[in-house]
C-alpha cells in the first residue's frame, strides 16, 4: 500500500479549476477508507503560491511545479514532471478531473507508469482495502466497476460535477514543497489560446440552464431561450441533435460526449430526453422538461413536465418570469 493519495490539481490562468476541489474531496473520501493522507501535485505558471489553498479542501502536502513554461497544458511536458513527482511519493491511488485535459493527461500518464486507468468515474469506493471505481462502458448505456489487480497502481479521472465536493476548510492551509525541475524538451508549445471572453455563463458552473434540441427547428430560434436564460441568469446549453445540426456550438453541447453539468435548476426545452444526454444533466436538482410530445423520455426524469408546444410556452413564460422579478425590486 502506498503512503498516500494523491490527486492532481487543475490550475488554469491563475487559478485552481472548480474540478479540482471535486478531486481533492474524493481523494479525500478514498484517503480516510484507506487510511493515508490526501497529497496534489499543481503544475502551472505562479502554483507555488497558490497551493496553500488547497488545504480548504483537506489536502496535506502539494508538490509545486512551478515554472513561466508551464502556464498552459501540455501533456508532453506535464506527463514527464508529474511522473517524476509521484515516483518520489509513492501513491496507493492518483485522481484527477476527467475534464477535457484531465481525460488527456490521465490516458498518457497511466501508460507512462504502467499503471491501469478507470476514466470518467462516477463513483469511487474502497471496500477492505481495495479500491473500486465505477464508470460508463457502451456509449453511457450501462455502467461498469473497475478493479486493479495486486499491487497495480489505480489511475482514476472522476466526470466533473458528480462528486460531491467538501465544506471548504477556511483557515487550513497545505504544506507546500517547491518542486526543482528542469522542463522537457518538447516537439510542440502553446502559443497562446483564445478565451471566448463573450461573458456568458460557464455551462459547467451554472447554476441554472436552459437548454434546447431538435425541437427548437433552427438556429434562429434560439434567441427565444437566450432571451428567457437572461432573464433567469442562465446559462444556454443545447442537445446533440442541435450542434451536429450547426445550431449551436460544441461548447454548449450537454451529454455524454459534450458537458456534465450539475444546476440547481435545467430546463430541456424540445429535447427528447436520450440516455446520452441523460447523462449529462441527470444529477440537476431541479428538471423542468418543456415537450409538446407527453410520451416524450424527458418526462420520466423530470421534476416538472409542461406538455405544449414550446413556441407558445417558451415566450410567455419568460415574460412572466420578467414580471414577476420586477414586482419583487
Ligand atoms: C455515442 C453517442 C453519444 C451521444 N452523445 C450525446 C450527447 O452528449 N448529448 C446529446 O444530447 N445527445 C447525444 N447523443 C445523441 C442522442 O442519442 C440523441 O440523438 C439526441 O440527444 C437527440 O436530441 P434531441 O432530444 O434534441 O432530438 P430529438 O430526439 O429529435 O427530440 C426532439 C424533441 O423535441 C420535441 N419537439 C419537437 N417540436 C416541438 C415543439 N414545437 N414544442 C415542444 N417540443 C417539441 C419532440 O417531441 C422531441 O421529443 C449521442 C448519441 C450517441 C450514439
């Protein structure tokens, strides 16, 4: 057994990604059923004085590999470090985000330590001592547990928004080592990347959507919902029947190959309710399902269900929702 758990932080642009307290929490769960500490390892430009903070989240020790070169992603240097690093502190398990770097980084890492991957895990349990990880296989349409074998190291990438994450730790703060480097060689470099800086409402952080598919029957009607996610503080996400269709783009695609979200509220706006985008806003707290079709699958998963026709609904609807915030200012 190795002496900890080890998790690997997300740090983008200054920051630490919302996915990697998600991380830590588990890690932090798997930890105490294993009974080791919770230690990260941070790659990125200025980590080093960031660390600290993951101590709200329960870790003990991050490794910093700080360094200007390591400001964005790039799986042929942040492999080759991260492997040196776990080398040195010898994990029972490694977790990371299965966010779209994660998936990337995780696939590559586990072949670099000959270790075995469980990735886009949905749950993650150790019973006596041995460690079980549970994710989707055909397409989302059931769900497998994955072992290791005696003495294999356990890699696991856990789907964003479906791990619950801790009550952060205010005053508690990781130690923090700065890990030496010298950063690879590499064949390739980020020159620089494009933020969409529109001031839209990050789907994965959204706390209430607003999303629509097929029955929207053009690209044009979506301002209909961009309108109502306005009035709401929404954000506006869409089938994949609506992207492959060009209405909208990827990044907005919910499901299981688009984003995992988890809002206080989602509302599915002329989308059947395919298992595939199941998966993707089944954990919502809240689903309102708008379907002019009431045999429509949506239904069985909603909260609330408005059988119409959703070009009578969806206006008046937001104009109630206009009148009723403004009798409330
Ligand atoms: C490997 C794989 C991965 C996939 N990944 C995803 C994914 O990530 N996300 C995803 O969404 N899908 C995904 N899919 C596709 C999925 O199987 C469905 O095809 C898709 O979700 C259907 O989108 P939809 O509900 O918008 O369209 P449809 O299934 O065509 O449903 C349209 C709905 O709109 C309703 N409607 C039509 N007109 C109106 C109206 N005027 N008023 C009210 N309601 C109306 C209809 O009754 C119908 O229920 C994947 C499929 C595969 C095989």
């Amino acid at each position: 057994m190795g002496k900890c758990v080890c998790i690997i932080a997300e740090f983008r642009h200054g920051a630490f990604r919302r996915v990697t307290y998600e991380v830590a929490s588990e890690g932090k769960r798997l930890a105490d059923a294993l009974g080791v500490g919770l230690c990260a390892v941070a790659v990125g430009s200025g980590v080093a004085d960031k660390a600290a903070e993951l101590g709200r989240y329960a870790v003990d020790k991050v490794f910093a590999v700080d360094d200007p070169a390591l400001e964005n992603y790039l799986a042929e240097s942040y492999v080759p470090l991260v492997a040196d690093v776990l080398a040195g502190c010898d994990p029972a398990a490694v977790v990371m985000s299965a966010s779209v770097d994660g998936k990337d980084f995780a696939a590559r890492l586990s072949a670099r330590l000959k270790a075995g991957l469980a990735q886009d895990c949905t749950q993650v349990v150790c019973e006596n001592g041995k460690i079980k990880a549970k994710r989707p296989v055909f397409a989302g349409k059931c769900y497998g547990w994955c072992e290791w074998a005696e003495g294999a190291l356990p890699v696991i990438s856990c789907r964003p928004n479906v791990m619950d994450c801790l009550a952060p730790m205010e005053d508690k703060k990781a130690e923090v080592e700065k890990v030496q480097v010298s950063i690879p060689q590499t064949r390739s470099c980020v020159k620089s990347l494009d933020l969409d800086t529109s001031g839209k409402v990050e789907l994965t952080e959204a706390e209430i959507i607003v999303s629509g598919g097929r029955g929207m029957k053009g690209p044009e009607n979506y301002a209909m919902l961009e309108e109502l996610a306005k009035v709401l503080g929404a954000a506006v996400g869409a089938s994949r029947a609506a992207v492959d269709s060009g209405w909208r783009p990827h990044a907005d695609q919910v499901g299981q190959t688009g984003k995992v979200v988890n809002p206080n509220l989602y509302i599915a706006v002329g989308i059947s309710g395919a298992i595939q985008h199941l998966a993707g806003m089944g954990s919502s707290k809240f689903i309102v399902a708008v379907n002019k079709d009431s045999e429509a699958p949506i239904f069985s998963k909603a909260d609330y269900g408005v059988v119409e026709d959703l070009f009578n609904f969806v206006p008046a609807f937001t104009e109630e929702i206009r009148k009723l915030k403004s009798s409330c200012s």
